[in-house]
C-alpha cells in the first residue's frame, strides 16, 4: 500500500555496483540489449566484469549466462527483474555473487528460480532462492501457490521475500528461525501463520495488506512476541503490533495495551467496522489505521491519547468520546476528525419505562444518530446483545419481548 522509489533503489545499487571499482580507472560501456535481459559492462584496465540490469522485451524462461564478451557475469541489480510480468523461470550461473533485493520481486508467474550447484554465494531449493548454506531464504517465486514449508536450517527471511506473493497462503516456519524481514509478507496471500518461539525480530509491515489473513499466532513459548485471539502484540502484551487485514467486524483492543504500534497496525482493514479502544491506550502510531475503508467508528474510553502523522487517513471514522476525558482538542488537530461526545442514557423516570403490552422497556436519549447496543444479565458477569438502537432524532425505544422468561434481568448500554 505504500509507494517504493523503485528509481532511488536503482541509483543506490548502481552506486553499490560502482564501488566495487575502488580508485581504480573505469570505462562504462553502455547498456546493450540481450534478447532477454539488458546488462552493463564496466572495465578496469585489463579486466572487467558484468551486470544483469534487467529485462528485455518480455521474456519467459531465461538462462542467465556466466561470461558475456570474455567478462564474468557478476551481479544481478536490485528490483532488476521486479514486476516482471511474463518471467515463468530463471537460471542464474555459477558468477553471480550478488543479487540485488527484490531482483525477482512481484514476478507473479514466476515458479522457478535455479542456481547453479557450482555457486558458492547461493542456492536454489524446490525454486526458492537462498544463500549458499540455506541459513537465510531470499525469495519465493510469486508463481507458486498454496503453503510453503521452509527448511529447518533457514534463521532468517530476507526483507520482502514473500511480498506480493499473491497464491502464497500458508506457511510453516522451523523452530530455529530468528528473524522475520521488513514487508515479509507484505500483500500476500496468506490467510493464517504460527510464529515460532525461536523469533526475536520481526520487520515493520511484515503482514501488512495481507487481506485474507485472519490470525497470526505465537508459540506460547516465545520471550519475543504474544498473541490474543489471532491479533499479534508484543511479549507484555502492551504493543499491539498487527491486527489481521482478513477479520471482520468490530474489535476491542485489550485493556492494558499502552500503544497501538507505528506504522500500519491496522492497514487495510478494510472489514473492519468498529474499534473500541480503552483508557490505557496512550499512542496511536502513524498511519495505523490507513485505508480501513469499513472503519465507521472509533470508541475511547479515556482520555484522548497521542496520535501519530495520518493515523486514521482514508478512513472514514467518527471518533466518540466519553464525558470527563480531555484532550481530545489536540486530538481534532492531529487527526482531521471532530470528536463526537457518546453519552447516551437509559430514561427511567418517565412514562415509557416499565412493562408495556407484556414488554419490558425504556426510552434511550442522547446524541442525534448514536447507535446504542443494550445488553442484559441475569449475574452481572455474563452479557448478552439484546438489541441495537438508532437514536434517530436523539432518541428511541428499546423493549424486551423475552424479559418474562428470566425471574430477574439488568441491562446496560454499550457501543456497537
């Protein structure tokens, strides 16, 4: 969901490429065009060496070469190959030393990538690429769908490795793995993931966009993480780091979270509908709720904390507050929205409380438009949804039918 300089990260690689040379003499040898992939040449003196820049035409099932005009093929450009639509399968040559990050990226009939046994910097194992001794996966093919079972020797995913995997739907992950990639998994398919409890790092946005997952646990065993009800926290369980783009409906972020985490907690949650969020809830991080299209209303039960840059932009939310908490003045200018005071009540001292044609009721007051949800309980621990309301000019009229069934019932209002 956010923008990628894909210009800048070619600038930086090519500078990366660049300083191979030293202080050594250069003489750059414009691109040529390969019937499959465009490249570079650079020379030093007597000796030279190539890059693999990127795609030419439309190509499928390509071999790369080892040597092109005598001089080795020694490096693979960052995003070189990125997006490429038509790319079914590559080879890549004993040479190459370096490959540049998403080289291969968001390639989404890509099914294959193998390496040459005779390269000592990587591998090729059932089409995924990896370092050399399969401690580190680098990328999985955008082709390949269904679940993944990675290697028990791989410790740590390389950033975007699974971005834009879109057939990608489940993974299985060994238990020595440590670290977890910047955008991992970033708007993939992925509808469900267990995190060992060998995990200490997992990058910003890793799950973010993934629209269909809709839990990410964590090994009870983990020192590092947590999870509640398929929403991922930190160990304390007072970070909230990712909600599931899949699940649906209105969610309340567990009391004794102090932050809702930087940067796209909440990303395209876009079934998402309500959020209720409690007194111990200080900071909301930037953009944490950026594109939660179905995000109508936002529910605070204390004072209004601290917001970061876009933290509810392209959702359409109406935030409510709850008389005594303050702050929500700074609140208004941080985020765009206008605070709604929520403070509906329960009129039990006029005509329409009481029992009316064999129903209990009363009459609900408050703000024009409020939607109320009366529970009731027979011991004050277990509450159920009776009705919803719609104060509909700032009032309306909520009845029991089934209040005879219970030798006594309470009732208390909530948000939806």
């Amino acid at each position: 969901m956010r923008p990628i300089d894909h210009a800048d990260r070619q600038a930086n690689a090519l500078a990366v490429t660049l300083s191979r040379m030293a202080v050594v003499f250069l003489l750059l040898i414009p691109s040529e065009l390969q019937a499959q992939y465009r490249y570079s040449t650079y020379v030093y003196g007597s000796s030279g060496y190539v890059t693999i820049d990127g795609p030419s035409g439309s190509p499928t099932s390509m071999t790369l070469p080892s040597a092109i005009n005598k001089y080795p093929v020694y490096n693979i450009l960052q995003l070189a190959f990125w997006s490429c639509a038509s790319l079914t399968s590559v080879s890549i040559p004993y040479s190459i030393d370096s490959i540049g990050a998403e080289a291969f990226g968001n390639c989404q009939k890509l099914t294959s990538i193998a390496v040459d046994p005779a390269n000592y910097a990587y591998a090729g194992i059932g089409g995924v690429l990896f370092n050399k001794s399969v401690t580190q996966l680098i990328q999985y093919p955008g082709g390949l769908s269904g679940n993944y079972t990675m290697p028990a020797s791989v410790t740590s995913l390389a950033d975007n490795a699974f971005m834009y995997d879109a057939k990608l739907t489940g993974v299985t992950m060994p238990a020595g793995l440590t670290s977890i990639g910047l955008d991992e998994f970033e708007n993939s398919g992925l509808t469900n993931v267990l995190i060992p409890a060998s995990v200490n790092s997992i990058g910003q946005y890793a799950f973010s966009g993934c629209v269909n997952l809709t839990a990410i646990t964590v090994d009870p065993a983990g020192t590092n993480f947590s999870s509640l009800n398929g929403v991922l926290f930190n160990k304390s369980g007072t970070l909230l780091i990712q909600y599931p783009p899949g699940l649906s409906g209105s969610y309340t972020v567990p009391y004794g979270v102090t932050n809702i985490g930087n940067y796209y907690s909440f990303e395209a949650c876009s079934k998402l509908t309500s959020v209720t969020i409690p007194s111990t809830v200080t900071y909301i991080g930037t953009n944490a709720f950026l594109f939660c299209s179905g995000l109508t209303n936002v529910f605070f039960q204390g004072n209004a904390p601290v917001v970061g840059t876009s933290a509810f932009a392209s959702a359409p939310v109406t935030a409510y507050y709850l008389p005594g908490t303050t702050g929500w003045g700074t609140f208004a200018a941080a985020t765009g929205l206008t605070p709604v005071l929520w403070d509906p009540q329960a009129q039990t001292a006029d005509g329409g409380f009481g029992v009316r044609s064999n129903r209990f009721g009363f009459n609900l007051t408050g703000s024009t438009n409020y939607m109320v949800v009366v529970e009731a309980s027979t011991n004050l621990v277990t509450w159920v949804p009776v009705s919803t309301n719609s104060l509909a000019a700032g009032t309306s009229y909520f009845s029991d039918p089934q209040w005879t069934n219970y030798p006594g019932r309470c009732y208390r209002l909530r948000s939806p």
